[in-house]
C-alpha cells in the first residue's frame, strides 16, 4: 500500500508544475494597456488591439494621437487639439 502511494504521489509532484500555467505580464509603460486575451489551447488569441495615447504640445496648443501599438501606426491621421 505504502508503495503505490509513493507512486502515486510521485508521479502527482512530476505533472503538476506542466498543468498550472502562469500568466505572462508584459512590461507597461505611461499611458500603455495590455490588451486583453484569450487562451485556446496552447496560443493566446488577442481579441483587442494596445492603443496608446501620445501627447504634445505645438505653439502652447495641447494635443494628442492615438498610437496602436500591436500594429505599429497611428489611429488617428493628425495630431487632435486637446480642450
């Protein structure tokens, strides 16, 4: 009996660290979001784009764009004047 609890117990401390997944954090800067994603199988599928928001000011004007970050181009054409 004591021998195949052994065994048992084993072969439950050999598997267990491969079945428990970690979630993977990724570096975030000011202004950044991670997008949100959803696991199949062993692949995360990224169901919303990382948009970030660059600001600047031009002749003491506020203005901001919106950069997506998972495609690498801006969202907006143009630098948009802040209120």
């Amino acid at each position: 009996m004591k021998k195949h609890l052994w065994k048992f117990l084993t072969l439950v401390f050999l598997i267990l660290p491969y079945s428990v997944s970690l979630p993977m954090y990724e570096e975030m800067g000011q202004n950044e979001t991670v997008a949100n994603t959803q696991t199949q199988g062993n692949t995360a599928m990224p169901y919303a784009d990382v948009i970030v928001v660059k600001t600047r000011e031009k002749n003491g004007v506020r203005q901001y764009r919106r950069w997506n970050k998972t495609k690498n181009c801006w969202v907006d054409p143009d630098w948009i004047d802040m209120p």
